[in-house]
C-alpha cells in the first residue's frame, strides 16, 4: 500500500507542475519591469542576541561554522531571485531555482564573531533569459555599527518544472 501511496504523490506532484508550466511566461516581453532594488533584502541572524541560534553555528571550538554561513547565503540567494520573479497573481512560483555557481566570495574579514548579530543584504544584480547573478552581503554588529564582512556574487538558474532542465 505504501507504494501506491508514493506513486500517486509522485503522480498528483507531476501534474501540478505541468499546471505550474502554464504560468511561465512565454516571451521577455510579457514580464513585467524589474529594478535590483525590487530584489533588495535584509535579513538579521540574532547570534548576539538569541544563544539558541548560536549553538546551531558554533563548531568545538566555539567559532562560527563557515559552512553554515555558506548555506544562509545559498538560501538568501534564492529567496532574492524569487522576491525578483515574483508575480502578485500568482499564489506560488512556476520556477525552480537553484544555484549553479557560487562566482566569487570576497572576505574582507577573517574572524566572525560567535557572540555578534550578522546582517545578510542582497539584490539581483544581472538578469538573463533563464539565469540571474545575485550579490549578497555579509555585515557583523560592533560597537553599534554594522561592518562589512565578505561579499559574495551567486549565478542562480530556473530549472524547468516538468523535466528539470
């Protein structure tokens, strides 16, 4: 029974996205006009202020995890592209996207501090037919202020929603 289960979730998830195709645009032109700072975002990671979340990007020895800093800009990166591609009539998004490229990641500091809140910001800064370039931004509170950390440069893509292209 488990396997007609799946195989019919399988079924019904093919069938929305075949449903979710119908939404793509079918020329550049029937888009409508974006400007990156429609894209813009900011987004804070609390690890000054919230020690439940700073246990999650701690290693053994009480460093921030690079990794888990990667994976936010992953995300962040894609949330930016959907905030980009998002149409007001549509309740979800016909697109799949995902990262093809992490371009360029620029530290401009060494050290991230376990105990210091961190601001994520970033756009879309290029546009193609099928890919996007997003720049995000790493910044960490001191003293009251905002310093730059690393800068980063993504290639996002939309996968097609039927055969993954």
């Amino acid at each position: 029974h488990l396997v007609s289960f799946l195989t019919r979730d399988h079924v019904q998830a093919m069938q929305e996205r075949k449903a979710l195709h119908t939404l793509l645009a079918k020329r550049q032109e029937d888009l409508p006009p974006r400007r990156m700072k429609d894209s813009y975002l900011e987004v804070i990671l609390p690890l000054g202020s919230q020690p439940q979340i700073r246990e999650k990007y701690l290693n053994v020895y009480n460093s921030v995890r690079f990794g888990r800093i990667l994976e936010d800009l992953d995300s962040l990166g894609v949330l930016i592209c959907y905030t980009h591609t998002k149409q007001e009539a549509q309740p979800r998004s016909p697109l799949s996207i995902v990262t093809a490229l992490v371009d360029k990641i620029n530290l401009r500091k060494k050290v991230v501090h376990p105990d210091c809140d961190i601001k994520f910001t970033g756009n879309v800064s290029w546009v193609g037919k099928t890919s996007m370039e997003v720049k995000m931004h790493m910044l960490q509170l001191h003293d009251g202020d905002y310093c730059p950390v690393l800068d980063a440069t993504f290639v996002m893509v939309a996968r097609d929603p039927e055969n993954k292209r």
